[in-house]
C-alpha cells in the first residue's frame, strides 16, 4: 500500500510523522522538525493524529487504528505479538520470540522490531533486555526512556 496522506504530530520528544492510505495507516516516526513536507492529510491520517495526541496526553491506552505495515512473514509475526503487550508493562525479546514459537530468535526479533514501521502504536518501546535494561530504540533510547515512564505513570493512575 502506498502512503498517500500524512499528518504531522508536535510531541514533547519531537514531531511524529503519520502516513497512509485510504484504508490503512502504513507508517508512524519520528522526524527532524524541518524534514517534513507540507501536511496532506485525510480522515484517517487525522484519527491517528488525534488517537496519538490522547496518547501522549496520558488520556488513551489502546489504539484502534487500521494498519497495513509492510515486511516479511517474521516481521509481521513480531509485529502483530507487540500489540499483545499490554500498557504500562514490558516483555523481553526472548518473551517476545517465545511468543512467536521461536525460542532462538530473541536478536531476530530485536532486528525485526527496529525495523518497525508504526512506532507507539505497534509497540516497540515496550521490549526491554532480559536483564530489564533499556535496549535499542529505532527512534532513540531516551524517547524509549520517556515513552515507558508515561505508561507507567498512566497504568498506575488506572
């Protein structure tokens, strides 16, 4: 699916980036303030913008957003057991892998979530080490840093 729309999104750790199509939101990242074109925007590209500015508002926990990542059937596989985990908690990579049935595959796994085309809403920033330390981030360790203290303070206000 080809990304036709975007709409752009202030944040308190940069400006988001949504992209999509009539039917299906494909992309959401992190941009440099300056590297964004003009917003062209439809319905749907404005829902996500709007679902995601709750989110960082503290106001909205689950997404309901259609989305359309393009990847391999391990990409996909990795990126759909992402949305398992639940606000406010954390897995593994190995949890992750085990989740997918492949138990060796806990690297494959990191690669394949940093390749993650729908960040926050296909939710990345909620695997950590095994040893609980913060690992890489496509978008940046800090803002992954930041992402999980907002859920953390939200799931503790439930």
């Amino acid at each position: 699916m080809t990304a036709r729309f975007q709409s752009l999104l202030d944040t308190p750790i940069g400006t988001v980036r949504i992209l999509g199509g009539d039917d299906a939101i494909t992309h959401i990242d992190f941009i440099d303030a300056g590297a964004a074109s003009a917003q062209t925007d439809n319905a749907l590209t404005r829902l996500a913008r709007q679902q995601l500015s709750d989110y960082f508002a503290g106001q909205l926990r689950t997404f309901e957003l259609p989305l359309a990542a393009e990847g391999t059937d391990f990409q996909r596989a990795c990126w759909q057991a992402l949305q398992t985990i639940p606000y406010g908690e954390t897995r593994s990579y190995a949890e992750q892998a085990k989740l997918i049935q492949r138990l060796k595959a806990a690297r494959a796994v990191g690669a394949a979530n940093g390749a993650n085309p729908i960040a926050i809403v296909v939710p990345c920033h909620r695997v950590i080490g095994k040893d609980g330390k913060l690992t890489g981030y496509a978008s940046g360790v800090e803002r992954k840093a930041w992402l999980l203290a907002l859920e953390r303070r939200g799931a503790a206000a439930l």
